[in-house]
C-alpha cells in the first residue's frame, strides 16, 4: 500500500511511524509560502518581491494585493502574484509501523 499525498497551501500532513519505544513524524507535505526556498525561487523567476514579512508584492504599478501563501486552489485572480494551483505531490510507501496521518492547517502550523 502506499499512501498519496497532495498539498497546495499552508497546511501540512504529517505521518506518524511506530520505533520501538516512541513514534516519529515524516513531513509529506511542503508549507507553500514565501518563507519556503523552493517557492522563494520560483515567485523571484517571476519578477516577483518578496517582503521581509513574508508576503509577495508585485513590482510595477498593478500591485494592490499582498499575499502571504503561494500555492492555493479557487484563486486565479491571483495569478499575477505567483499563486499558482498547482500542488506538491509525495507518494510514499507504507509500513506495518506507520500508525496515523494529520492534517494540521495553518491555524496549527503557525509560530
């Protein structure tokens, strides 16, 4: 069995593996936001800036929105700024030991 697992935003899945005493987490998804390398590289290809707070600015005179995540769905008007819809994707196998999944949105995930 395997499991996929699908992301686009500023939520997080997290399984939970069984070790001998105790369980670990594995990260199977990415935090889509200005904070993230990968993103920060893609949103800076595009001409895009990004703010010492972490939001996404467009340079030139359109820019009246700022956001704060880099990937969502439902929210093509914001395209100009670097959201795109498109998701992370991990596919992992499964084990007699991985015992719980979570999602946790960003109300969670958030310092």
């Amino acid at each position: 069995s395997v499991l996929v697992c699908a992301n686009s935003g500023d939520s997080v899945t997290v399984l939970a593996t069984a070790t001998e005493h105790d369980s670990t987490g594995c990260l199977l998804s990415e935090l889509h936001t200005p904070n993230n390398e990968s993103e920060v590289a893609r949103l800076r290809s595009q001409g895009l800036d990004i703010s010492d707070e972490g939001y996404v600015h467009q340079k030139g005179p359109w820019a009246s929105h700022s956001i704060a995540v880099t990937r969502a769905l439902g929210h093509k008007v914001l395209e100009p700024l670097g959201l795109t819809y498109t998701p992370h994707v991990s596919v992992r196998p499964l084990s007699k030991q991985d015992h719980t999944v979570v999602l946790a949105s960003d109300g969670v995930t958030d310092r």
